[in-house]
C-alpha cells in the first residue's frame, strides 16, 4: 500500500517515472542523460518490481531510490536488498523523503525474504556517506577492492 502523508506519497518506480528522474539528476549533475536513465529504470523495473521507488510532491517526482534483492552473488547465498542509486531534488532535501524511500525498499526486500540490505558508497562523498549513517548503514565485512585495467 503506497504511503501518503500530506502531499506526499511514496510508491513504486513506474516507465513513466523516466523524465521525473531525468530532471532529478540533472538538476544535482548538471547533466542531461535521458538515455543512460532510460536504460536503468527498464533495468530495475524489470528486473525487481517494486524494489525502487520513487516520492511524489503535489504529483510531481522528487526522489527516486534504485535497487533490487538478489541471492547467490559474491558467495552469498542469502538474499539481500540492494540500493544502488538514488537522488533527491535539491528543493526537497531535509524532508525525511530519502529515508521513506529506503524504508519502502526494506519492506519489499523483507516481503522478498532478505535479512540485511547493502550498498556501495564513495566514502569521499560526505554527504551521502552520512544519509546512509543516519538511515543505519554500518561498516560490513564485505569490502570493495578494484585495481586499474
Ligand atoms: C543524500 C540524500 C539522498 C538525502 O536525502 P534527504 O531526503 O534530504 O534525506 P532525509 O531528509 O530523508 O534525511 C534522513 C537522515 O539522513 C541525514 N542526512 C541527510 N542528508 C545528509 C547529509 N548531507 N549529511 C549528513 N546526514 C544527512 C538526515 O539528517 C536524516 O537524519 P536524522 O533522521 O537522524 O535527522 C540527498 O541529499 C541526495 O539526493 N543527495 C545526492 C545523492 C547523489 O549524489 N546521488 C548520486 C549517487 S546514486
């Protein structure tokens, strides 16, 4: 059931939801990149319906969190909810909206049997490194390695 407080409402990430979060990443970016959007949310629709979400004010889209529930990746038999992008409008931050999203996205990846919820975070990137604190995210003993191709 999709939560509405005032005029706000929080609900699953829908095809049309494309210029919405269009609009979103540029106004943070400063980019125009309708297609690499275009292709995430046909990705996340698809694969997890009903994982990400997306917040409306007065009808229009504000925010929007991406990310599914998987099992078998790295070892890890178990399935787990994963965030893996989201954003919200400058003109809407400090509204607790971030933190409803994430709160959607828990309760379908507990409807979906996962226990725990992971993401990857620039740890450079203060801001979002403390959203994340704040909506619970502690240190895991996974960690992410890279080296340069
Ligand atoms: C980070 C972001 C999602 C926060 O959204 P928001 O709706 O303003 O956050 P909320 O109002 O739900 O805040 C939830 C909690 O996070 C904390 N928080 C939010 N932004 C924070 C920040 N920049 N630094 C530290 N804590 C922060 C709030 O204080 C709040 O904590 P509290 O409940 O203990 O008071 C938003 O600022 C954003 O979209 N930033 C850009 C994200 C980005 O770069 N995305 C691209 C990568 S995918």
């Amino acid at each position: 059931m999709p939560e509405v407080t005032a005029d706000v409402r929080i609900r699953p990430l829908d095809e049309l939801d494309l210029s919405g979060i269009v609009r979103i990443d540029e106004k943070i970016t400063g980019i125009y990149r309708p297609d690499i959007w275009e292709q995430r949310v046909m990705f996340y629709t698809r694969r997890d319906p009903g994982a990400s979400q997306v917040a409306e004010v007065a009808g229009n889209v504000v925010g929007f969190m991406l990310g599914d529930c998987r099992a078998g990746e790295f070892g890890l038999e178990e399935p787990s909810g994963w965030i893996e992008r989201f954003g919200i409008d400058p003109d809407h931050r400090g509204k607790d909206l971030g933190r409803k999203l994430f709160d959607a996205a828990c309760a379908h990846f507990r409807a979906e049997g996962a226990k725990s919820v992971r993401t990857l975070v620039d740890t450079n990137d203060t801001a979002v490194t403390g959203f994340l604190k704040a909506i619970g995210f502690g240190d895991s003993p996974l960690t992410a390695l890279e080296r340069q191709l």
